[in-house]
C-alpha cells in the first residue's frame, strides 16, 4: 500500500465517519508513521510538545479571549453610532459603516466569525428599519467580517506563524495595508452600486457638520487606546504578542467595566467560549502537527517540490494551483481547519520556489476568507442567516457575496505583481 493511498484514503475514511477533523488527522499521521518510519510515533509525541509548548502559541488563547470580552461588552453599538454620521451624505451611507466598523472590530477580535456576527446584530435591524436593501446588508456584512482575519490581530496569522516558525510581529505588520487595500476596495464597490441605483440604500440629507460627525469619536477612544497598546506594541518590538494579549486582556476588562456593560456573568460566559473555541483550535493543531511530522520524515513536500520542478511549470503556475486548490476546499472545510491541514505541504512548496513566508501567509490568509463567503461552508454567510431570523436566506447571502469575493481574488493578483504592499511595513518595522 502506497503513502498516498494511506494519506487521502486516511483522511476521508476518518473524517467521513463524524470524527473531528483534528482527529482524522492525526490517525492518519500515526498510521503513516507507525508504518512507513519503522513505528516513530514518539517523534510525534516530541513534534506535539513542541508545538503547544511554545510561547507563540500561547498568544492565541489570550487573543480569543479578548475578543470575547470586547464582543459582549456592548462595545459595538456605540462604534456603530460614532461612525455612522461620517458616511451618512455619501453614496451608500450605512454600507460604508459596515465596513469601516468590521474593520475597527477585526483589529480587537482576530476573528471573521466573531466580526461579522458582532457588526450584523447591530448593523442589520437598524438599516433593515432605514429602507436599506436587505441582500446587500448583509453583502456589505459578510464581506467586511472577512477582514477580522487580515487585520491584525489575526487568529490566521497567529497559527500560521506558531506552525511555520514565522515571525507574528512581521506577519501583523505585513496584514496592515493589504487589509486596508481591500476594506477601501469594498467601500468603492459599494459607492459605484449605490450610485448605479440609489435604492438599495436611502440617502439621509439630514445635515451633521464635520465637527459633529469628529465628536462621535470620543465614544470610541477607549477602544482605540486599546487597539494601539495592543498591536502598537507588537509592531514597535515592545512586547511579544503573549505579553501583549494579556495586556489587551486586562485593559479590555477594565475598558468594558467601566465604558461597556461587561457584568460578572458575561465575563465568565466569555471564558467559557474561549475555552471552548481555543480546545477546538488546538485538537486542530494537534491532529496537523502528528500529519505534518509523518509528511517531514518521508521528504513529501522535497517530493512534491522536485515533480514540480520537473514537470517544468513555472513558479506562478504553482501559486495560481495552490490558489485554486484553497478555492475548491474552501467550499467543504473552514478557514483555518483548512490552513492547518494543508501547511505542512504547502509551506515547504512555496518557500522552496522562492517566495517569501510572510507573504505566503498574507496570500494565504486572504484566500481562506473567501472561504469565509463560500457556500456551503462558509460560515459567514450561515451567522448573517440566522441573524436575520432567515430573512435572506443562504442561497441570497452567497450571491451577495459573490462581488466581494472576486474583491479578494484582485487583491491577490495585486500582491502577486507588487509584493512590497505586504512586505514594505515588515521590513520598515523590523
């Protein structure tokens, strides 16, 4: 029996009797080691250690987190309200605070889940009310949540590099302008649909002066001030990520104590969802590091990168491959299931060929959000579903997305021809 019938046949076998994916994985690995490296399973025992016990990981539990603390604080009506006015004569209005607020939240929760579900629940009864077309709501919805992934800090980027051995600083500078660039590509779509038919979103001519519109900021300083303690002190080199999330976790706390409604009972309800989603995250890596052990010792990615090298394909015909290979397993498994299964082949292949691995990640990281928005997994679009009490239903919400999407895919294409956009801050920062 070949290495890669027990690796695919593995794999489907485990997963398709309802064992969890980090499982499926895992056996798989145990399998292949027990057979085909004369019984070294306790190399995976060492690779597990390893893993968990490094410090870089050990951010992603604090970050969780925060982020749960900052969702259930009552944070977001008031950032909803303080952006609000700044869009209100501009073609799309409300639209554009999707946007702008998704973005806002996806540099306090690193989660497009978490981002998109918070934003929703404020953004779409209110705009619901205000005459506003409901497909693309919760277009505007679904699409900007896909930024709480790319802007750091990121739940991507964190994994990524704790399994790459990437540095997290880099790969958070490195997500700033791309996510950026693709938040202010989705408010120029928006301006151009809103302006092709008014209809979809009301204007509001009542007049708010540029002075008024500032002072809704004061509402947001504290979250602000808690942004750039955080992710300001990870890109200057003042504190690891660790340090920093444990700071961000005290201070958002202390912030949604006394500037939100966080209660005893809330704060309790957050570290029980933390603990649950982070033991999910983490039988993740378990289950891809025993599969990524198995896969290092018998050379699969040397073998991998030398049939590619003979089979003469050029290096951005193996980009443009991996690319569609994340597109069509981004219909069937989550984001970041998919980019721990898939990064003990897929790393060692791209850097072989010369590309960098902070933007691997980045590429990465903005291919997995549009699985985000891929039915039928995709889990942005089963949220806004349910938020609007079915409403829109799933098939509505996946159409709607369909622009932001391809959004996604001309960002990659520009990274891919000009690579300084993610590369410029990591290597004027560090």
């Amino acid at each position: 029996m070949s290495f890669w019938t027990v690796l695919i046949g593995g794999i489907l076998a485990t997963a398709g009797t309802g064992v969890a994916l980090g499982a499926a994985l895992g056996l798989t690995g145990l399998v292949i080691l027990h057979f085909f490296s004369n019984g070294a399973t306790s190399l995976a025992v060492d690779a597990i250690w390893s893993v968990f016990n490094s410090f870089t990981l050990s951010a992603v539990p604090m970050f969780i987190l925060l982020g749960e603390i900052l969702l259930r604080s009552g944070i977001s009506e008031k950032a909803y309200s303080a952006f609000s006015p700044l869009f209100r004569r501009i073609p799309g209005g409300l639209l554009h605070t999707n946007i702008a607020v998704c973005t806002l939240f996806g540099a306090v929760s690193g989660s497009s889940l978490s981002t998109a579900a918070t934003v929703g629940s404020v953004a779409y009864p209110e705009m619901s009310k205000r005459g506003y077309d409901k497909d693309t709501i919760v277009g505007s919805i679904a699409g900007g949540g896909t930024l709480g992934l790319l802007i750091p800090p990121s739940l991507s980027f964190l994994i990524y590099g704790a399994l790459t051995e990437t540095s997290i600083g880099r790969l958070f500078a490195a997500g700033i302008i791309p996510g950026f660039l693709v938040g202010l590509m989705f408010m120029g779509y928006l301006f151009v649909k809103s302006v092709r038919n008014p209809a979809i979103a009301p204007r509001d001519d009542n007049p708010v002066s540029l002075w008024q519109a500032l002072a809704r900021f004061k509402q947001i300083w504290p979250l602000l001030a808690l942004i750039f303690a955080v992710i300001g002190s990870i890109v200057a080199g003042i504190a690891t990520p660790t340090e920093s999330a444990a700071v961000g976790v005290v201070l958002a706390i202390f912030v949604s104590s006394v500037w939100g409604d966080l209660t005893l009972a809330k704060l309790v309800e957050a570290v029980y969802q933390s603990v649950l989603l982070f033991a999910a995250v983490g039988f993740l890596v378990l289950g891809a590091t025993i599969l990524a052990k198995s896969t290092s010792i018998l050379g699969v990615p040397q073998q991998i990168l030398q049939i590619v090298a003979e089979s003469g394909m050029t290096t951005y015909s193996v980009l443009l491959v991996v690319v569609l290979f994340y597109l069509i397993l981004g219909c069937f498994f989550d984001g970041l299931s998919l980019m721990i299964m898939t990064l003990p082949v897929v790393f060692p292949l791209l850097t072989g060929l010369g590309f960098d691995p902070i933007w691997i990640g980045v590429i990465i990281t903005i291919v997995i959000e549009i699985g985000q928005i891929t039915p039928p997994v995709g889990l942005n679009l089963s949220v806004l579903t349910t938020l609007t009490n079915n409403e829109v239903s799933l098939g509505r919400v996946a159409i709607a997305t369909v622009p932001y999407w391809l959004i996604h895919l001309f960002a990659i294409l520009l990274l891919t021809v000009f690579p300084v956009l993610a590369l410029f801050l990591p290597n004027l920062l560090f």
